[in-house]
C-alpha cells in the first residue's frame, strides 16, 4: 500500500486534529495494511490491535498526546498509538532485538506512559496518574483503555470500586470485543445515544443534579426517580438492567460503534465535560479488516510469522504445550479426579483438547490466577487432585495464594508453569525467570523441571499419581531441544547422568535444570575438545534435591558448575551452594544463571547468549575459572 498519510514526514496526533472525515478513514486503513504486513512479518498480537485502530485515532483526534495520558491495559491493542507517536518509521523492528516492544514501554518513547504486558492494570495506574494530577494542581485527562477480557481479573474491579468512591475526574475506555451492537435496538437507540453524548445534554444532566440536590431531601427524591425511570427505559431498549459500574459510582456511557469513527470521536469529546469517573462503553470487532482474523480471533491473537494470503496454519509440530495437553489427557482418563484449570489461557496452555473430553472437569475461570489457585486449594481438600496449568509470568500474581491456601495445608495441587525460562519476543514481562526462586520458597512445595518430552510426561505423571503435598512442573515455551520421546514410566529420573561411583579423573562437573541440558551438553563437547574434561548431570527433581546422590555423582571433583534458566538470586544454583556447604563438601560451586531478568524481545537463542546460558558462554565461563585457579 502506498502510506498517502502514514508516509508523510513527522506525522505526529497533532495532525489528526486538522484532518477531514475522509482522511482519517484513509489513515485507518492504512494503520491496518502496516499492522498486518508487519505482524506477518515479525509476529505479534494481530486480532486485538486490528481491533482498535478507529478507537486509536478517535482517542489522538481528541486528547492531547503530549500532556493528556493514555494506558492501555495489558498492551496488546497498542501497535497503531505507537506508529502515531512517532514510531512508524521504526515500526519494521517489532519485537525485534534492539528493536521497539511490543507492549508500551516508557523506556521506549514518553509517550508511553507505563509499563505493561499483564492484564487488568490500567485502571489502578490511570487512577495513580489521576490522583497526582489533582495533588499537583494540574490539568489535563487521564484514559485507561481496558478490554472486557482484563475486566475479569480481580485488580480491575478494585481499581474501579476505588474511582467510584473517590469521584476522581478520569476516562475508562471499555473495548468490548466479544459482542456486537444488537441490531433490533433500531433507530431509536441511535438518537438516544447522540443525545447522551451531546455536550448540552451532559452539560444539562450536571446542572439539573446539581439543583436538585439543594433543595435537600425532596431534591434528591425527585433524583431517584428520574434515575429509576432512566434505568426503566433503558431496560426496554437495550433490554439489560442498570450498569454495574454505576453501581460502583461511574458515570456510565454506551454502548458504540468502535468503528464509527464519527461518533466515536463525538463520543469522547462528549465525556470530556464530566467532572467525575466516566465508563465509556465501545464495542470492536476482533481482527477488523482482515477476515481470516475475524473468523478466528483466538487463532491470530498472538502469532508467529505467517503469510498474509494463506492465514495461520496448524501446526503438528510438537512442542512442550502440546505434550502437556497430550499427556493432561491420558491422566484424566485414568484418574477420574483429575482436574484442569485454566486462566483464559484455555488455547495457549494446551487444554482445548482436554475442556472437550472432559468438559464437567474443566473450569476456565477468566484472568484471575489468584482464584485459580484458592480453588484449586478448594477442591484439593475436598479430595479432587487439580491441575492448575498457567504461564509463570503470570502464576506471580498468585504467590500469597499458593502459600497460604495450598502450601500450609499441604494440599495437592498440581501447577503445570507453561513459558518457564525465556519467551523470545514478548520480552522480560513475559519471561518466566522467577519462579525457581518464588517456588523454592515455599514450604512443602516440590519442583520438577523437565529436560525433555519424555521427561515432561514422567514428571506429570508422577505428580499427578505418586506425589503428595504441592507441585510444580515447569516446561519452557516451543519444541525439545532433544528428540526423546517415549511412554509413561513409574517416575521422573532423579537425574540424567553418567553412571559413575564418583567423578575422580575429571575437571569440572555441569548441574543443569531443564532444557539447558543441551547447552551443557555441548559445552562440555567444547571443552574435551580444548583438553579440559568434565561431565554433565541434568536433574528433573530440583526442589528437594538429591544431594544423595549428586554428592556421590560428584564426589572426587573440585569444581562444580550449576546452570538454569532463571534468576540467580533464590535459584537453584544458590540452593546446591548451600547444600554442599552444610554437608561439608570440598568442592567449590559455581553459578552460572540469569543475573539480570530484564532481557528485552529478541528469539529465545538470542537471549540465551545475552543472558550467558548458551553452550559457548558456558564453557568459556568454566574455562576462564578454571584457568584463574
């Protein structure tokens, strides 16, 4: 597409101000051709960014970008602000190394005004942002945009009971993506709503209010009247009862066209008047412009590269999900109290298949981790064995609710931590680099990390059928690096290893967890061949671990190496420190592990060698320590 208006030089919102009718659809239209060409491109979140591009340009035709602020929730529907403040010419890097984030980022451009990446948190930080304006005396508007998707986590519903209370002056735009406008509302509707969002008829609402309630108690019967008379109308026509943010003290608006650029912007210079909480209610469409994503939303929400004139295909790849989803399946039809619990991640935590064979044991309980897990804690003491299968980025959320209402209890429930380790383009809010370190503080809790597909399946099995109290298998995102499959077995291997009594002739030992057994492996390929010779211990149980029997395994070798895709501090590598040192050990430890969690977007092999967990970092580690010795 030829860019007419994206193309030109400096295009900032200021423009948009200026533009005609006909322009800004122009302009919408080419925001979408940018978007999909890019996204095929790169890879991204498709469905929900197509989704906002008119509410966008509604949002920067009427609010000033440089001083007014605007916080999208979660981050997935910001693709089109950033090419309108200034980042078009940069858009190409998407989720690139040394590139612009997918998510907004303040480190990124000051027109991002916080940090996001996880869900339902826009209205608190809209709220922050509101509150030290009126402390600072200033003026200006404060917009969260959240998706009716984010408005199931709990942390949205405080934010918003705390804006109702407060009466403080802000803007909460509801992109609500999963219903349409009913077409039997009809005319009527329509006049209504241009009515409601005239600036006489808010300007009048305000004023015949604010006279009522002088004249004291007769004043505000006559209020309750009105309002109930409101709702009854209301009621017939769109056929629901009163908004439940009214109940919770907003000033409530909708629901609109989010495609009617028109009205959408008359809409939001409507609201601008209130001097109080406004919920503006708008509905989109999922993957607009593009049918295929319209289609399937849930199949383009978050893409890899792919072409344009084909769509997303299916892929019988496997990969760490898929066999998780495989194996969750083979489980619960052997063991009917198996269940499976998802945190609308049904799709991308490899359930779809299980939520369809087993339907009565399955419950998606919307982004709300922290109600997962107490739940799960519910169903556990009722003598059911759930399954908790969650990304570890966001099982964070659910920390105080894993110790308290699983942990103490001792209670068995199985968290299946999707996305352990890195994450390739989402970047550092997506990575699960700490749930080694938060796990290991748990009590009674115990970890598996899984090298490979095999591997992934015994560790299932075990914590599903053989262990007692809490556990957690945590797998990384994509495909093994090893080809080993095979079928269940009684339980996980301690330990991948060289069957030895000791580990006398040789000059180091490696510790791995998970898939880095494979950077092990080759590092110690790397080393034989400088002269240096070592041997490689991968384990699956790394909470208890098995000093039993890694001391024997190493007994007899003065320098150990432990290496794990996760943070260091509170990881495993400081545990076996620990270890060894109370049990009198002569060897010296080393830790080779992530010291800094803020790795940015770039493919996962990438941030291994940034991070210094691929196989030549590792050995020229070991070898320089060696060397200093």
């Amino acid at each position: 597409m030829d860019y007419r208006i994206l193309g030109k030089k400096n295009l900032t919102p200021v423009a948009l101000k200026t533009m005609t009718e006909e322009e800004r659809v122009q302009l919408c239209s080419e925001l979408r051709d940018k978007i999909l060409n890019t996204v095929a491109s790169n890879g991204g979140h498709l469905a929900s960014n197509l989704g906002v591009v008119e509410l966008t340009v509604a949002l920067l035709s009427v609010f000033d970008y440089t001083r007014d602020k605007i916080v999208f929730d979660v981050g997935h529907q910001s693709y089109a602000y950033k090419i309108l403040t200034g980042r078009f010419d940069k858009f190409d890097t998407l989720r690139q190394k040394g590139g612009i984030s997918g998510f907004p980022r303040i480190s990124e451009s000051q027109y991002d005004r916080f940090d996001t990446g996880h869900s339902s948190t826009s209205i608190s930080a809209a709220l922050g942002m509101a509150r030290a304006r009126d402390l600072r005396k200033e003026d200006g508007y404060v917009v969260s945009v959240v998706g009716d998707g984010a408005l199931t986590g709990g942390l949205a519903y405080e934010a918003i009971n705390d804006a109702g209370h407060s009466k403080t002056r802000m803007l909460i735009i509801l992109n609500d993506n999963e219903m349409s406008i009913d077409r039997n509302v009809g005319g009527l509707s329509k006049y209504l709503s241009k009515l409601r969002y005239s600036s006489g008829y808010i300007s009048a609402k305000a004023t015949t209010e604010s006279f009522l309630r002088k004249l004291g108690f007769f004043g505000r019967g006559l209020i309750r009247i009105i309002i109930a008379i409101k709702d009854f109308f209301r009621f017939l026509i769109y056929r629901k009862k009163p908004s439940i943010f009214e109940d919770l003290g907003l000033v409530y608006y909708g629901p609109v066209d989010g495609h009617d650029l028109k009205n959408l912007i008359k809409a939001l210079d409507a609201v601008k008047d209130v001097k109080a909480p406004v919920l503006l209610h708008v509905v989109t469409k999922k993957g607009k412009g593009y049918g295929r994503a319209e289609s399937n939303p849930s199949d383009y929400h978050g893409v890899g590269p792919f072409d344009l004139a084909i769509g997303v295909g299916s892929s019988s790849k496997a990969s760490y999900t898929k066999v998780f989803g495989n194996t969750i399946c083979e489980l619960a039809a052997q063991n009917r109290n198996v269940i499976a619990i998802s945190a609308a991640m049904t799709q991308g935590t490899g359930l779809e298949d299980y939520s369809l064979k087993f339907p009565t044991r399955f419950f998606d309980c919307g982004i709300a981790e922290e109600h997962c897990v107490t739940m799960a804690g519910g169903l556990a003491v009722s003598g059911f064995t759930p399954v908790v299968a969650v990304y570890s980025s966001f099982l964070q959320r659910a920390y105080d609710e894993m110790i308290s209402d699983v942990c103490f209890m001792n209670s068995h429930v199985v968290f299946a931590i999707d996305r352990a380790g890195f994450v390739g383009n989402d970047g550092h809010t997506h990575h699960g680099l700490l749930d080694i370190s938060y796990l290991n503080s748990m009590v009674n809790m115990t970890v598996l990390s899984p090298r490979d597909y095999k591997d992934l399946r015994n560790c299932l099995d075990y914590a599903v059928n053989k262990c007692e109290g809490p556990v957690a298998v945590r797998y990384p995102r994509g495909c093994s690096p090893f080809e080993a499959t095979g079928p269940l077995y009684d339980a996980p291997a301690e330990c991948c290893l060289p069957h030895l009594s000791c580990g006398e002739g040789y000059d180091f030992a490696i510790v791995s967890v998970g898939r880095l057994a494979a950077e092990a492996d080759k590092a110690v390929e790397l080393l034989k061949e400088k002269g240096i010779k070592g041997i490689h211990i991968n384990l699956a149980l790394i909470k208890p671990i098995p000093f039993k029997e890694l001391i024997r395994m190493t007994n007899g070798i003065r320098n150990v190496f432990t290496l794990e895709e996760g943070i260091q501090s509170g990881g495993f590598g400081e545990a076996v420190i620990r270890g060894f040192g109370e049990r009198n050990c002569s060897c010296r430890v080393y830790n080779i592990a992530v010291r800094d969690p803020m790795v940015r977007a770039a493919s996962p092999a990438e941030q291994l060698k940034e991070a210094g967990l691929d196989a030549v970092s590792v050995a020229e580690k070991i070898c320089g320590t060696l060397g200093g010795l």
